[in-house]
C-alpha cells in the first residue's frame, strides 16, 4: 500500500511516526509538511520543497491519503485538485487540540472537499467529538527512542563499580498547553512537596526541539502529563518508553476503552486530590521500588499499543476494512 500522510506542522509527529512505521512493515509511504515549527519533529518529506505538480504527483501515486487534522492548507495553498483523489482511499486522522478547538470547522471542511472519508482519532475521548471515528493511538518507535536516547547499561553498571552517588529525585511535566493540561494543579502539589522534601527537583521541559525534550525526560524519576483532560497525550507514551511512573488523569470511559484494546488495567497513577496527589508524589520518591512497578506496567501497555509495529499493523487493518 502507498500512504501519503499529509499534515500541517505535524503536531505530536503523528505522520512521520506513521510513515516510517509503514515503510519497516515494507508499505511505501512518506509524509508531507506543510510548515515546521520550534518542535521540530522528523519530517520525511517537506512541501518548501515541492512544486505544486510535486505535490499533485505525490497524492496521484498513492493509494491512501491521509489528511492530518488540517485540510484547507493543502486545498487552497497547495491547490490541490480534490478530483486527483475521486479514485483514493481518503482517511482524517484528528489529533487533541485541533479537534477539541475547531471539530465543526474541521468537520465541515472534510465533509465539504472530501466527501466520503474515513475518520480516525489519535484519543479516545475525542470519540465524542465524530461520527463513526475509529480510535487509532499514535505511535513511537520504542526500540530506537531507547537506544538514541536511554540510559547505558554499561554505563551504569560503571556508575554503581563507584558507588552511586546521591542524585535528587527529578520529577518532570512537558505542557504545549498548560490551561488545558492542568499545569497549576501539578505545580501547586509539587511546590508543597518541596517545602517537605527538599531532596526533589521539579523540572518544566517547555519550549524546545523534540529530541531536546526527549532527552531531558529520559532522566526523569516521575512525570507528570495532565490533570483535566481525562485521556493521555504522547508525552505520556514517551516518559513510559524510559518505564517512567507518569501521573496522568483518566477518565471512566477511557480507562474503558484503553483495557478493551489492550487487556491492560489503566496503568497511569490517580488521585481524588490535591493531599492525595502530595502523598503519592511524596511516596513514589521514598520507595524506588514503587517506581520500578509503575513505570514497567506503563512501559507494557504502552508498548502494546503505541510501539511502532502493532501500531502500523492496526492502521492498515483499520483502512482495508472500510
């Protein structure tokens, strides 16, 4: 199969990690970015480029054309004749803050210039948001995120013939948007914590390149993804690949329907409230053992259904059965 994953900045690089899965199952596809941004996850391809006949090319080639949230850029900059894509499989894939910002805008624009389309969303709270969609999690080569970026065996077996130095525990939160992710209620609790236990070291990964995050979480001891939202964002994947402990609030429905995909109890640490929150953090710090615990049973649902493979095996299903 030829996919083409077209997308506008490439939030959460959904499409690149999409693509470059495909092409190890031995599928053929590239992503296209429209724009780059100060995140600046791998793009395989980029539309500065391209002419606007590359472009046309590319989505004449392909058997299936995705459209990452944003349709209009390649509509109306691109100029892309829609009658090209009369004869392709056409999928939406919706990402969090798209959706939940302008689903009626998005909506309308793909039922408008796509007609009959195939939807899909990276949560599963973003469900309630469509009709018809199909929750398809995004993905993460797990097996090269560790090796580029994970702690060496060797080199920590060398730390330890020294005898292990004391080190802070590092607690960490990465927010794109810290109103909708809850960013006072962790740092709220976390700055009470401090006043107690002084041997805690918060750290806020804002601002900076993908892999520059990614490098700041592998050293992380407890992560912290979100407080309201009820689902997960990648970033919580991504502290799980180090089997990182993640606090992260989810909600009835998708702790259902994260356990029907996976077998897998949600396995993202709760809390009632603010005191209870304190407590664990506090907890989790005294006891390295609890931390092994949560961060192994994180790093194996994860794996399950976000590591690259079982993740491009699920989207093909997904699209040749409709």
């Amino acid at each position: 199969m030829r996919v083409l994953n077209l997308c506008f900045s490439d939030n959460a690089g959904a499409a690149y990690t999409l693509s470059h899965a495909l092409n190890k199952l031995g599928h053929t596809s590239i992503n296209l970015r429209a724009q780059n941004n100060y995140i600046n996850y791998p793009t395989i391809a980029s539309v500065s480029n391209y002419s606007r006949e590359d472009c046309a090319r590319l989505a004449e080639k392909s058997d299936t054309v995705v459209f990452h949230s944003a349709i209009m850029p390649f509509i109306q900059g691109l100029g892309l004749d829609m009658s090209i894509l009369d004869t392709k499989k056409k999928v939406v894939y919706f990402h969090g803050s798209e959706l939940r910002a302008g689903a009626p805008m998005l909506l309308k624009q793909a039922d408008e210039y796509l007609g009959n389309y195939q939807t899909l969303v990276s949560t599963p709270d973003l469900l309630e948001y469509v009709e018809h969609g199909t929750w398809m999690p995004c993905i993460r080569s797990f097996n090269e995120l560790t090796q580029q970026f994970g702690k060496s065996k060797t080199d920590t077996e060398a730390l330890k013939e020294y005898g292990v130095p004391f080190t802070k525990t590092l607690l960490g939160h990465s927010p794109t948007n810290p109103q909708v992710k809850g960013t006072q209620i962790f740092q709220k609790a976390i700055t009470r914590l401090l006043d107690v236990y002084p041997n805690a070291e918060y750290v806020s990964i804002t601002n900076q390149a993908w892999d520059s995050c990614i490098r700041t979480m592998s050293s992380l001891d407890l992560f912290f993804d979100q407080a309201l939202l009820g689902s997960y964002g990648l970033a919580a994947v991504e502290a799980s690949i180090f089997k990182i402990p993640v606090f992260c609030y989810i909600s009835e429905k998708t702790a259902s329907a994260m356990e029907e995909l996976s077998g897998c109890e949600n396995p993202f640490i709760q809390w009632k409230d603010e005191d209870e929150l304190i407590e664990r953090i506090y907890y989790l710090c005294e006891h390295p053992e609890e931390k092994v615990k949560f961060g192994s049973s994180a790093y194996r649902y994860c794996q399950l259904v976000h590591d690259e493979k079982p993740g491009a095996e699920r989207f093909i299903k997904a699209v040749s059965e409709k």
